[in-house]
C-alpha cells in the first residue's frame, strides 16, 4: 500500500511517517490490514534524514500546488495507486493573519487542487484532513460554551481558521459525491513540538517547555490563567492514525471531529515543567504579554472534547507530566525523569 | 451612487433592481441616503427590457467569471466608483447537484473572484452575499432542531448548500481584514417566483401556484406534511436592502443571518390556491413524490427563524394569502382577488 503525506516534512508530518514505518502496516477504514509499501513525503523541504534512508521513503519536493497542477506531472498522477493521502501541508495561523495570500494559496487553493487531483484518478482514494481547532472562535458576538464539542457552531476569527473550516466542507461535498473517502479532524495545539520555533500562534504553547529544557530563556506571552487544551506530537499522530483506520460506519458523519486533547492552564505548564525539570530549568520563564498573540489565542476555545473521538476509543494525553516526558524522553535523553 | 447587481438580470436580481430604482435612494450601512445615479446588471443575460429603458441601468453581459478576471477589463475594475454590490449571481441547487464543475465554478471560484475584485479595489466597498437557507442540512447523522435560528450549526448536504457557506466564510474574513463590508444573508425559499422553473430543487414551492394561476397543470413532487419557510419576492427583496442599509453596529457579528421566513406546509399552500383562486385552479394541482427532489428537500430546515434579522425590523410575510396575492396582483391583474 502506498500512502502520500503532504507536508511529510514537517514536525506532525515526519512523525506521522516514523510511527507508520515502525507499526508497518495499517487497516484502512477497518478494512484488512496491509503493508506499507511506501510512503511519499511531499513538502517544500527534503525529508529528514533518518526518514530518508529508509527504502520505504520516496520525497517529493516542491511547492504543493505547484505540484497539484493539472497534467501528467501532478503529484497525484503520478502516484496514482496512492490508497490513502494524509493532507498534514498547511501555512499555520501567525503566518496567514501576516501574509493573507500565502495563506489563501496554501490552506484554501491548494487543498481545493488537492480534492481536484483525487477526483480526477477516479481511484475513490481515502484522505485524511489536518483540521485545527482555530475553526472555533470567540468576539465579542461570539461567546461559546466552556466546553467545545464536535457540533459546536465554527465561527473562526483568523484566516487560518476560515480556511480549516473551508477545507472541511470541501472534504464533506467531495466525499459525499463519492470523489474521495473523508477524514477530516480538528487537531489541537500540539505541544511539545520538537525543532525550531515556526509562524504560529501557538507555538509559545511548545517554546515555554522546549526552550527552558535547551537552557535557552523562553518569554510567555498570555497571561498564566490562560486555558488552552494540548496534545502531545504521539497522542496527536495515534489520533491521525485512529482517524484513517476507522470505519465508515464508525466515523459517522462527513464532517469533522475533534481529536482529543488535554484542557489545562498556562501556570499549570509552568509548574509542571519546574516539577519535572526543576527550579533552575523554571526560572528560565518569564511573562510579558504580546498583545498580538494574546489576542489570537484569547479567541480560541479553551476546553476541547473530543465525544466523537473518545467514542471511537482515542484517548487525551493523561496529564501535562506525560507530555513533558514524552519531550523529554525523545530530545533529552540526558535529563533522569 | 453607483451599485452594481451580480445575477442582476434574473428573477431576485431585476426585482431588486426594480425596487431600488423606485425608492431612489440608499443609506449605505446607516450613512447619509444617497441618490441612486447608476445600477450596474452584470449576468449572462442582457437586462429585462423594462430595465433596459431606464437610463440609471447599465447592463454587463457575459458570465460572471471571466468578467471578474484580472486586468484592466475587470468588471469592478471598470467601475471601481461602486460603493455597493449585490452579489446574486449563483447556479441553483438542482443544477450544482447535476453538474459539479457548474456549481464550483458560479458559486465558488466567481464568489472568492469577486472578493478578489473587490479587494483590488482599495476602497472597502459594500458587499451583500445571497446565501442560503441550503446551508443547514439534515442526515441520519444530523438532526436538527424544529427550529433553526442565525447561529444553529449548518450543515450541508448539496454541494449547493456547501458552497454558499464557503461564500460566507471568506465574506466575513475578506471583511475582517477590511477589504470589504459584509452584509451576509440567507434566503428563504422565494415563492412564488415569476417567469419560468429553474433549475433549483425547491422550484415547485412557486410552480404550484404559477402554473395553475396560468392554466397549467403543476405535478407536487413531495408529500403533503413537507414543512418549509417561505418568503415573497417583494418580502426577501425588502431584507436584502435592509441588509445593505445596517449599520455596522446594528449588524454585529460578520457572519450570516437568515431573512425572515413564514413556515407552512405544502398541504396549507394548495389550501390558501384553493381560497384564494377557487377550486378550477386548485385542480390544476397532482400529487407525485420524485424521489430525487424529496430527498433534497427532506434534507432542508423546515422552520427557519431570523432571531439576528427581526431585531433589525425586518418581518416575515404576515400569511401565505399575502404571498399569493403579491403574486396575483403583479402577474394576474385579470383576477380579481
């Protein structure tokens, strides 16, 4: 079985492509397991190294739409027996809130061309849609419950959030006119992600547990009564998993789900990360609010559930201890815990 | 003031057309009246003649698309004085369902095109986006409940449906980004429409008062308990200018409202017919469920409220007598009602 990813490249993407190499094989829609012949990481950058090497690992790299264009040269095409597509390629939300065209070209038209691509093989192939949970939103209009749920009313404040939505109800239409099979969730904040800060966000919400651990000072930018609701890069990608290996009769509805995660407080980070690291590890924080991203992140939901998710036996990360030793177990190896 | 009508040609567009060519003057979100001085019809059809002879009325043929492509010859371009579009050009549902390709050219790529246009411009125009009551959905996995209000979770089963909330989507965050003004709405089901059936699923709402007032046998193509919401032309056409006529602040959120909408069943239409225009032409009326058409229309609200709309002032039709009449007193002066 042959599987694309785009954005294979990236921090969720790579990961997503170790942890399918390693489990080998994998039951598409609650079909027959098969093995995984190969896997095509598409992304404006070359695959990782460790990921290279491996014989399973085709790269292709480029711009995504660029790729998608019509003809025999699209990506798709040329991948034709590709059975399954993880669509994880995305500019993420600081990015397009800056820069409102790249995120209209890489968010809305290239997950448009991507749609288009698998209508065309005529295979029926399965997607899956990297999601976020930036589809939720609150104005001063807006209130919403404390406790987001999967039919909450989206009403995103970003265009980061507008576009997600966007692709959603794409998946849905093509979907449900037998274009392609639909798996689209709504993945939380993920933390602690590895590597270098990237343009979201929310990447203060993985900067203030990575940074500290590197010995690098690390400026929190929201207030510590922030609530936010978190999961770890391998909770993230067993949800993605979940996702593509599930029935249709289990999954339900075309629309997106919820993958589960983890409600907690800005403070309770912190001190989870003196609990785990220690005083000196903590002393490395400091708060000074950025009225920019405070209010990016003021908008969005604090309490995500996951009923759906949960329902079909995907689980939330335990605790924030878990998630910090999940980081510091693969970056850290150095560091007793 | 110059206002330019996409879809301006058909049957809403012209009657909206028509409406603000008699009332002179338009107060732009709750500014100052201003003179009308020009109406821009852009369609695929030339205007209806007695349009045409009006010298306010400038007529745009060609298809909406290729119009709003980009360069000098851009039909905002051209009229880049317009402070405000009516932007009612759309493949209707049954066609979308039929033609694929149709439904996400006209109603997606022409709508994000015209945001574009708009965009270009520099100058924030106002923008009224024709949604739709399709945007709400019903499916086994989706209930609904009786009553659907502003902010009930939509959730499209036509690709109709799917496409005007894209339209919605991007028009509140071209609107966030102050490129625009958004006034967005959704319609209910116009009844009784003129002229002749299109091809919208919900067309026999009209045509089983049309045809029979004409002496035209009218097949009902679902059953008599189907319960759906209704408003006039002269009603929905009175919304869509209090839309454009809202202050911002009275508007609030930048997302859609419904127009309001009386609800009633198929069975009390034929009854008010029978009133209204006698037995002979209630006669006129046979029942045979089509299969295709009831499963679109089951899949519709059936009481659709406008909580956000009514606060404005805007009202529904007082009866379904008063729709027919409209009716009758613009198209069968030879009744006496």
């Amino acid at each position: 079985m042959k599987i694309i990813i785009t954005g294979g490249a990236g921090f969720v993407g790579s990961l997503l492509a170790r942890t399918l190499l390693a489990q080998g094989s994998l039951a598409i829609r609650g079909a027959v397991p098969q093995a995984i012949t190969q896997i095509v990481l598409a992304d404006r950058i070359a695959a990782p190294a460790d990921l290279a090497q491996d014989a399973r690992i085709a790269s292709e790299v480029g711009d995504l739409l660029d790729q998608l264009a019509t003809g025999a040269s699209n990506l798709l095409a040329r991948h034709s027996d590709a059975q399954l597509i993880f669509h994880m390629a995305a500019a993420v939300s600081g990015e397009c809130e800056a820069n409102f065209d790249l995120g209209m070209r890489s968010n809305y038209a290239a997950t448009h061309a991507l749609l288009e691509s698998c209508r065309a093989l005529g295979t029926r192939p399965t997607v899956f849609f990297a999601s976020s949970i930036a589809v939720f939103g609150r104005t001063v209009h807006h209130s919403f419950p404390d406790e987001i749920v999967d039919t909450t009313l989206p009403t995103p404040q970003t265009s980061y959030g507008i576009q997600k939505l966007i692709g959603e109800q794409l998946m849905a239409d093509y979907a449900r006119k037998g274009f392609i099979y639909a798996r689209s969730a709504r993945l939380a904040t993920v933390s602690v992600r590895g590597g270098k800060p990237n343009g979201a966000a929310s990447g203060f919400f993985s900067g203030m547990i990575r940074e500290p651990l590197k010995g690098i000072e690390s400026v929190i930018p929201v207030s510590p009564e922030t609530v936010h609701s978190l999961a770890s890069p391998a909770n993230t990608v067993r949800g993605i998993i979940a996702c593509a290996q599930s029935s249709d009769e289990a999954w339900g509805p075309l629309t997106a789900l919820n993958l589960p995660a983890l409600p907690m407080t800005v403070c309770e980070m912190a001190e989870g990360l003196k609990r785990i690291a220690g005083e000196k590890t903590h002393a490395l924080l400091s708060w000074q609010i950025d009225p920019a991203i405070e209010r990016i992140v003021s908008g969005w939901p604090t309490r995500m559930l996951s009923p759906r998710a949960q329902a079909m036996g995907m689980k939330p990360n335990a605790s924030f201890d878990e998630i910090v030793r999940e980081h510091i177990a693969q970056y850290h190896p150095e560091i007793a815990i």
